[in-house]
C-alpha cells in the first residue's frame, strides 16, 4: 500500500512541478514593460492580453485601447511583450531613422517544410531580406508599370464589357452584385501576365483548371484567431504544428511557373512581366556565391512569385471592392469622380497612365479608401538591439506593433476620422503638409509594401473602366461588415450593391 502512495506521491509532484513550470514559463515576461514605464493592458492568467482576439472586432478595440492608455501602450501577445505605437514620431524613428534596430518583423510562420511559403519577401529577415528586395525592385519602377499600363487597361476594358452586357440582359442594370466574385477572375489575369507571364486559358469560367487549383489558397479568406491560436502565443513551440497559410494549390502554381521560367532560360526571351527578373535570380541561384551563403535557393525565387500573384490578388481586389462600398454610400462624391474623369478622358480613347495622372480627386477618394479601410491591420518589427527616443525604452526582443486603425482614425490627424472625406487629401502638398507617418497603410521606411506603386497604378486603371461605364448604387442591405477574429489582414463579409449602365 504505501508503495502505491509513494508512485502517486511521485506522480502528483511530478504533474505538479510541471503545471508550475508552465505557468512560470507563459508568465515570464510579465512585468517586463511596466518596469519601462509603458501603461499596459492587464493580462490575464496565463493567456495574456490579448486572450479574447477571437470574439471581438480588432479595431475597435485597439482604439478603444488608445483612449484608456494613450498613444504608445504594451500588451502581452499570450507571453511575448508587445509595444504598440501610434505616435507618428516614434513611427519615424523605428522605420526609417533608427532602422537598424528595427530591420526585421517579428512573424512567426509555422513549420519550414512549406518553404514556398515561408521564404516570401516579408518573412525574409537581414541581409537576405536586402538582397532579394533589391533584385525585386526593378520590377516596380515607373518605366516597368508603364509598359505594363496597356495589359492591364486591356483586362479591365474586357471586363467591363463584360458587365455592361450583363446589364443589357437585365433591363440596364446589375441587382445585388457581388464585386468580390466578378472581379476576381480579372485580377487573378492581370496579375498572372504582368508579375508571372501566365496566360490564364478560360479565367472567367469558374471551372478552368487553374481557377480550380487555385480556389483554396486564393478564395479563401486567412484562418482568423481562434482558442488554438490563443494557446499558441502563450506556448509558441505549438506554431510549428497549427496551419498558418492554405497550402493547397501551391504546388500546381509553383509547377506552372516553373515551366515558364525554364521555358523563357532555355529561349532566352526578353519580356516586360516579372519573369524575365526571376530567370535573372536563378542563374543567381546557381552561380552567385552571395546567394549560396545567404540561402537564397530555387524555393527563395519561385516564392516571390507567389507572393506577387497571392498578396496582390487579395489586396487589389478588396481596395477596389472598399472603393465601391464608398461611392455607393457617397452618390455625391461618386458624381464628381464621374465629372472629373470626363472632363479628362476623350470616348474610344484607352485610359493610360498620363491619364489617371490628371486625376486627382480620384486619388484623393483612393487614398480617403485606404485609409478607412487599409487591408493589414498591425504592421510591426522586432527590435534587435536595445532602443531608446523619444522618452521610450524597447528592450531587444521586444515586438513593436504599428496599430493602423489607431493612427487612421485620431482625430488629431484626420478630423472627423469616421467620416469618408477625401478633401483632406486634396490640400496636401499645396496649403497643408501631412506628417507622412499618420499614414501607414503601405506601410513606410526601407520596410514599406515593394509594390505599391503597381498596386495603386492598377487600381486606378481599374477604377476609371469601371467607372465611366456604371453607375454604383446603394441598397437597404449593402454593409461592410469586418469578420470577428481577424488580427493580420482585414477579412470582411461579401458587399452587395446595385449598378446601372450610364
């Protein structure tokens, strides 16, 4: 008997001292920031501050957080201390004046064995992360997105041939139209010529092969937080065995495009898309000694592609899908768009770059768009050698996190921040200058979006076929409504409206 009270006794404290050591190991970095000074949002337990992610609508609490503590407060992310940071000073300072304390973001993407995946441009850290950027960037120059302007204004013009048709066939007009689904196909066409050379056969047929293939990691909005995730953040060893990205249908993109790079090798074909750069980076990959030391592999290319077809894809059609949402709660503001591209267009002309640049109410509503609703939520860093400015103290390791929604909606920077008003961009550069950091939608310093400028170019092209073509109308159940969880990239629910032929 008594050996049997000796195995439970041996037991018990082993299960014990365990459970102790779990909850000393999820809580050791409490206290960390309050010592620094930084008001912080009370964590709880175990599972930190951020525990009830899942059930609530981000953004709104993170500006419900600001007002309770101000424009610079910590968090504990389960056990990982985390500064957020809305002063357009200390944005300054830790993107792009003291960037080497700051050079890296702080993801944590799961397990390596999905390399495609883990080695995009945004996951890649140091001098690697340099290297490949700068083999990118040529990509993006206003000579590439110039070449580039006649291939997408093409698409755009057969699309919206397409819906005029649709109308023709329904008395004038489209009811209950849901954007996210029509122009789906377009995007996934323009980006796949321009970035990957791919000509995608019978895009608009749902059941294509490659719209098939592609359904699950293209269709399908980001896993949102959930008690899993929660539980990851206290122990993160658990990240490596919980999916983070939809894995299925990579491998036949990746094959696809495969096929074109060692097709355009062996031709040694010149072409304006983004290909001819990723040929460029394989020969690298077989002969730079830089690129052997620094790992940058066949997986390093091909998953620049990727990263180009999937992030522009789903960030280019929910700007474009947000820009509807806004006409249709704005008629007024909708007509002077309308008034304005006439003015500068001429009928049967095709719309070029020159001539979305005399456009600049457009632009005005486009950024007015991206800042109410900007498609990542919490850009951040990590920092890599102990910082000081401002007043602030981050100690290295700390995750610093740029909270969109709280610079975007501060009064003091946008009055009336709630209201779509894109006068406010209209004054800027003429008779008021806007600090530059109270607008982070892309992101700013050496670490900003690679392919704004594209996306933004693109986007207007876009805008204006549409546009002078139809008419965007409001209906009693068109909404945006965010999806509960999301803490990476804002999901939303499908946004419906009507649109008339003009």
């Amino acid at each position: 008997m008594s050996l049997y009270l000796a195995i439970f006794g041996w037991i018990f404290t082993i299960l014990a001292g365990v459970i102790v050591g779990l909850i000393v190991y999820s809580r050791w970095h409490y206290g960390s920031l309050e010592r620094l000074g930084i008001p912080v949002v009370k964590p709880y337990l175990f599972f930190g501050s951020n525990y009830n992610e899942p059930y609530v609508d981000i953004t709104k609490q993170d500006i419900q957080r600001q007002k309770e503590y101000g424009l610079v407060y910590g968090v504990y992310d389960g056990r990982s201390p985390q500064i957020y940071i809305a002063d357009p000073k200390i944005i300054r300072l830790i993107s792009t004046v003291d960037f080497e304390h700051f050079q890296n973001h702080g993801w944590v993407v799961g397990s390596d064995s999905l390399s495609i995946l883990t080695n995009i441009l945004d996951f890649l850290n140091d001098e690697k992360w340099k290297t490949v950027r700068g083999a990118l960037t040529p990509i993006f120059t206003g000579g590439k997105i110039k070449q580039l302007s006649p291939t997408i204004q093409s698409f755009c013009e057969n699309y919206a041939e397409d819906l005029a048709n649709q109308c023709d066939l329904s008395g004038g007009r489209v009811n209950g139209l849901v954007f996210k689904e029509f122009i789906a196909p377009m995007i996934i066409e323009v980006l796949g010529k321009c970035f990957c050379g791919i000509d995608i056969p019978n895009a608009k047929d749902p059941n294509s092969a490659f719209i098939q293939n592609m359904k699950q990691p293209l269709f399908h909005d980001i896993p949102q937080e959930d008690w899993k995730t929660v539980v990851a953040k206290v122990f993160p060893l658990l990240t490596y065995i919980l999916p983070t990205f939809p894995a299925d249908g990579l491998d036949f993109f990746v094959d696809t495009l495969c096929n074109i790079i060692e097709t355009r090798e062996k031709s040694g074909e010149v072409s304006i898309d983004a290909t001819h750069t990723m040929v460029d980076m394989m020969k690298k990959v077989r002969t730079d000694s830089k690129y052997k030391s620094l790992g940058i592999n066949r997986n390093v290319v091909l998953a620049q592609g990727w990263e180009f077809f999937a992030a522009g894809y789903s960030t280019i059609r929910d700007i474009f899908i947000f820009f509807m949402y806004e006409m249709a709660m704005n008629e007024d503001i909708q007509q002077q768009i309308y008034e304005e591209i006439c003015s500068n267009t001429i009928e049967g002309q095709k719309v070029t770059l020159e001539t979305i640049s005399r456009l600049p109410y457009l632009g005005a509503c486009l950024l007015e768009t991206l800042r109410l609703h900007p498609s990542f939520l919490r850009p951040e860093r990590i920092c890599n050698k102990d910082w000081k400015g401002e007043g602030l103290s981050i100690r290295k390791g700390t995750q610093v996190i740029f909270p969109i929604a709280n610079i975007h909606h501060n009064p003091k920077f946008y009055p009336n921040p709630e209201i779509f008003y894109p006068n406010r961009f209209m004054t800027v550069g003429k008779d008021e200058t806007r600090d530059p950091y109270t607008f982070m939608t892309f992101g700013q310093g050496p670490r900003n979006c690679i392919g704004q400028r594209f996306g933004i170019e693109m986007l207007k092209i876009m805008l204006v076929s549409f546009l002078l073509r139809f008419k965007i109308l409001k209906r009693e159940d068109t909404v945006c409504e965010p999806k509960i969880g999301g803490t990476f990239i804002l999901s939303f629910e499908p946004v419906l409206v009507d649109i008339v032929k003009r």
